[in-house]
C-alpha cells in the first residue's frame, strides 16, 4: 500500500485522498482517452443548489496550484479552491444507494441534498 505523501508547500493538507477513491481515481484515468492531463483537480465554482459547487476534471499542473500526492493520485487545486476546500476528504464509494465520489468539507456550512454543491 502506498502511503499519502503531500509533495506542497502548504503546512496543512488542502485536500486528502482515500485509497477507495484514488483506486477509482487511477480507473477512470486510464479509461479517459481524452483528458487534458494526468493530475485530477478538485475545485470549487459558484454555482450548484446550495451556491457553491464541487468539481473534479484531470487537468495539467498550472503554476499557482497547489499539489499533493495521495496513494499514487496527484491531486491539484487552484487558489481560488483553496480556502474553500482546505481539510476535505474526497472519498469513493461503490454502494448501489448513494455511490460515487463524495466529498466531506469541513467548511461547508450547509450541503445540498445531491452532495454537489454548499454554502460557506
């Protein structure tokens, strides 16, 4: 098993990865024949139910980003994501009820019922 080794400057984590997710992760990247880029980028965009929404997307490595590793995962997240997400866990879950990607914030106030989106 791979351990999570954060490889940003950043003294706290912006966001964690759980190995169920980063396997999903790793899936989904070799599927994807069209990506732009190997890293996933998580990130937040107004919008969404509740006003602010969660995004995920493989994407190049922008200068400003932040970047962690998480069990094989290279995990991006812009500045303007960064306050918003800092300390959030994406996990995966394969359950028939309730499966998917799920994204736990500490800084979400109130989450939309879907998952998708919250106000801070």
């Amino acid at each position: 098993m791979v351990t999570g080794v954060q490889t940003c400057a950043l003294p706290i984590s912006i966001v964690t990865v759980t190995p169920n997710a980063a396997d999903e992760i790793r899936n989904l990247r070799e599927k994807e024949t069209d990506r732009n880029g190997d890293h996933l980028r998580v990130y937040i965009e107004k919008g969404g139910c509740s006003g602010m929404q969660y995004g995920m997307v493989f994407d190049e490595e922008r200068p400003d980003d932040a970047k962690a590793e998480w069990h094989g995962v290279t995990v991006l997240v812009d500045p303007f994501s960064v306050d918003y997400i800092r300390g959030a866990v994406v996990d995966f879950s394969d359950a028939l009820n309730d499966g998917g990607f799920k994204i736990n914030n500490p800084n979400a106030k109130d989450n939309c019922g879907c998952g998708k989106s919250f106000s801070s």
